[in-house]
C-alpha cells in the first residue's frame, strides 16, 4: 500500500517517549516564554482599543492611520531586529542576551503606562518590541539546541502551546489590571515580566556554539553573508503574505468586534459572569479579548496532539493546508455581524495558525546548520517584518476609510444633510442616532448594510491565499533538495 505524497516513512515514536527525552532546560526555557508572553498578550490583546477605539472613554483617541504607523513601527522593530540579534545571541551567549532583553522590556511598559501624547507613547511601544526582538532569538536558540530530529516537531508544538497558556492568560490579566486603570496594566505586566531574571537561575547556560571570537561588525556582516541563501529569501518572501494576513486577528478584529459585532445573544444563553462581559450602547456582549482568546484556548489544548499528528507530514505541506485554513477562518471570522459566526471563524483560524506556525520554525530550526540555530530563528522574524509591517499599514488605511463605525457615521450624516457642529469621532454615533432616530443597535445595523465595512477583509484574505499557492510551489521545488524534511 503506497504512502501519501508528502509523507515520512519513519516510524513514529509515542508521543510520551518524545516528551520524556525533552532535557530540563527545555521546560525552563519553555516557562520563561510562557511568563514574556502573559505580560505580552496582557498589553496586546487590549491596546488597539486604548489607541483609536473612538467611544473608549479613557483611551488615547489616536487615528486607525495613526494606530496603524505605531504597528507598523513596531513591527519593524520586534520582527526586524532579531535578524540581527539572532546572529549576536550565538556570539554572546543566550543567558546574557535574554537577562538584557528583561531590562529593556520593563522599561517599555513603563514608557507605555506613563506617556500618552503619540510619540512619547510610540516610542515606549518601540522600547518593548526591541526588548521582545532581543528576547526572542535567545529563547528559540537555546530551545532548538536542547531538541534532536526525533523531538523536533512535538517540540516545538509543546512551545507553541505553553506560548498559548501565556497568552490565554493575558486577557483575563488585562481585564483585572483595566478595573484599575489603564496605566496599571502596563505597570502590572512590567512586574510580570520581570519574574525572568529569576527563571536565569534555574538551569545552566546553553553553549550558543557560534563564532565566540568575532567582534560587533565581524559578527553584523556575518549574519548578512549567511541570509542570502536563495532558498531562505524565497521562503522569507512568501510566508511575509502569511504573516501580512495573520496578524490582522490580532491588530483589526479587535475594533472590528467592538464596532460591528453583536454578540448579546452568547452573553444571555451562556448566562456569562461579569469577567467575561464588556458593556456597550448595544447591550451586554462577550469582550473583544475573550473573543480573540479562543484562538489561544484551542492551541492550548489542540496544538500538541495536531503537532504530533502531522509529525510524519512534510513541514512545508502542513504550512500549505495552515494557510489556506487560517484565511478561510479569518474571512469567516469578520463577514457577518454575529458573534457565533465571529467565534466559529476564530476557532477556523486557530486550526490554521496550529498547522502552519509551529512548523514555520520548526522548518527554519531543521535547515539551520549547527552554530547558526540563533541567527536562523533570527531570520525566522523576516517574514513577521515584512507581513506585520505592511499589513500595519494597509489596516490603518482601510479600517479608516472602510472599516471603523465612527468614521462612517460621520460619513452618513455629511452625505444625508451635513455633520452637525461639535460632533467628531469621538461622539459620531450619537450624533447619528439622534439624527436618525435609531437605538444602537439600529444605526449599526443602517451602516453595516450602506457602507458593507466587511469588503475590508477581502485584500487580506487574498494576499494569504497567495501565500499558499507561494507555498505549494516552493514545496515542489524544494523537495528534490530536501526530500521530506
């Protein structure tokens, strides 16, 4: 009987023996991501509405234009950096990079919690992605250096997982930090962050087996000289389409939920204790963050067994199907105004995200020859640059123009009679029920059937769907190289 294309034809070991050849630095390692990543999500799931949500009483009122420079700074930083620091892991060492990353992120949370003019803010924004750029490589290094061929696959699926466990845990943080204020959630996750300095205790340093001689410039043009690897560049083109598409569930679903979707009905049938529920002018509905969060839910408790599951598929075909998955998921997730179908997209996505994204790495960890596992998972943040950076860019201008509700209520009323003086962001929906003469919920309803603010979601699933057939081609063309790695 012939073996699916795509498919090793090793044995697989259980899953329990795979985990128990897991070394201890391995967990620990694996609780210090967890810990960055609940101070992390803490901020992330929350801070598109603090900037540009218009009706949040103590946000910052920015633009989506301007929220979408701030991302697309940050991801320039956080995503871009590692491509170089990944490479200065390896000579430094991976203790010392990771003990400097904890100070520098402490100091963005605090910039945050304090600063609320754009720049001020921006530029603590900047401080924490170049704590979080840092972080990384010498994470993912010392990680892929405790993991052999045989545990590399539900390795870094259990990565992925406890990555997860970190960020369900951040929405209910925020939540509780919120009820203070919101300054004590940029201070609370600095004191949680923090906690890694003592986590460096816990296991010994891992050599980072890079040039330990070279100075700062030989070491920069060291880390240029090896990206330019054709194979590497195209792969790094494609999965920035991936990368384009994905974090807009985390940068634009969040105002596209509190503006367009209703979600009451799930608040009244599940009978939904106060933790989990957002008042609004539409009536009690199911947070935006706990929305997003079943993303995190499912991987936490899915993405080992899928990993393992799909440890005999090729790594470039699970990134294939993840792809096509997530974009389904997340077209699904922002086409109606109904919080189950929202939810049921969510779930579609994190089937997608646990195909492909774990494998990413995984992928990037294999091919990486030895003494280069901290520059390649440095490479590994090219495409989240690329994709994160100008998706930024392209959500701020098309929620602003298609998206957001309080520019369109505006909208309305310039194109039915003019807009009332003193009425701006900030106010528009009132203004427009009182012109029109429609609860909440009405006046929503009469945008969302005029202006269709859904279509905003098509260029993003295009350009993921790309990426798939990006993936599918470069999967052929690579497997005469790489046979069923």
């Amino acid at each position: 009987m012939s073996m699916m294309p795509g498919v090793v034809r090793e044995e697989r070991e259980g899953l329990w023996k795979q985990l128990s050849q897991l070394p201890r630095a391995f967990w620990m390692l694996n609780v210090m991501e967890m810990l960055e990543r609940l101070a992390y999500y803490g901020v992330r799931v929350v801070i598109p509405i603090y900037i540009a949500q218009a009706d949040e009483v103590h946000g910052l009122h920015f633009t989506q234009a301007q929220k979408g420079q701030i991302f697309m700074l940050w991801a320039l930083v956080q995503t871009g950096v590692p491509i170089f620091s990944g490479g200065f892991a390896d000579r430094y060492g991976y203790k010392k990079t990771i003990a400097f990353s904890i100070a520098i992120k402490i100091a963005g949370y605090l910039l945050m919690a304090t600063q609320r003019e754009f720049w001020p803010f921006t530029i603590g924004c900047l401080v924490l992605a170049f704590g979080t750029a840092i972080f990384k490589p010498g994470v993912w290094g010392s990680l892929q250096t405790t993991l052999t061929e045989r545990t590399s696959g539900v390795g870094w699926g259990l990565f992925y997982m406890l990555v997860n466990v970190g960020a369900f845990l951040g929405p209910p943080l925020a939540h509780f930090l919120y009820g203070w204020s919101w300054p004590t959630v940029f201070f609370g996750c600095a004191v949680l962050v923090s906690l890694n300095f003592a986590m460096l205790f816990t296991y010994p340093d891992i050599p980072a087996g890079g040039n330990q001689k070279a100075n700062f410039l030989e070491t920069a043009m060291h880390t240029l000289s090896n990206l330019f690897n054709v194979r590497l560049l195209v792969f790094i083109a494609i999965m920035s389409g991936f990368w384009l598409m994905f974090m807009q569930l985390f940068d634009l679903l969040p105002n596209f939920i509190v503006d367009w979707v209703d979600s009451t009905a799930i608040v009244k049938s599940l009978h939904l204790p106060a933790m989990f529920v957002t008042q609004s002018p539409r009536g009690p509905m199911l947070a935006q963050e706990w929305m997003i969060n079943l993303d995190s839910l499912l991987i936490v408790l899915f993405v080992v067994w899928i990993s393992h599951l799909v440890s005999r598929m090729r790594r470039v075909t699970s990134i294939f199907l993840g792809i096509v998955i997530s974009s389904a998921g997340l077209l699904a997730a922002g086409f109606t105004m109904s919080g189950t179908a929202c939810l049921l997209g969510i779930a579609l996505f994190a089937v997608g995200e646990m195909l492909a994204s774990p494998k990413m790495n995984e992928y990037l960890g294999v091919i990486a020859p030895e003494g280069k596992k901290g520059l390649y998972m440095g490479y590994a943040n090219m495409p989240t640059a690329i994709g994160w950076a100008y998706g930024s860019f392209m959500a701020g201008d098309l929620y602003g123009r298609m998206g957001e509700k309080a520019g369109l209520a505006l909208r309305y009323l310039q194109e039915h009679g003019g807009v009332p003086a003193g009425v701006d962001r900030t106010n528009a929906m009132e203004a427009l029920q009182r012109t029109t003469h429609l609860d909440p919920s009405a006046a929503t309803t009469l945008l969302w059937n005029t202006y269709h603010p859904y279509q905003l979601w098509y260029p993003f699933v295009a350009v993921g769907l790309a990426s798939a057939v990006g993936t599918w081609a470069y999967a052929r063309w690579v497997k005469a190289a790489e046979g069923d790695i």
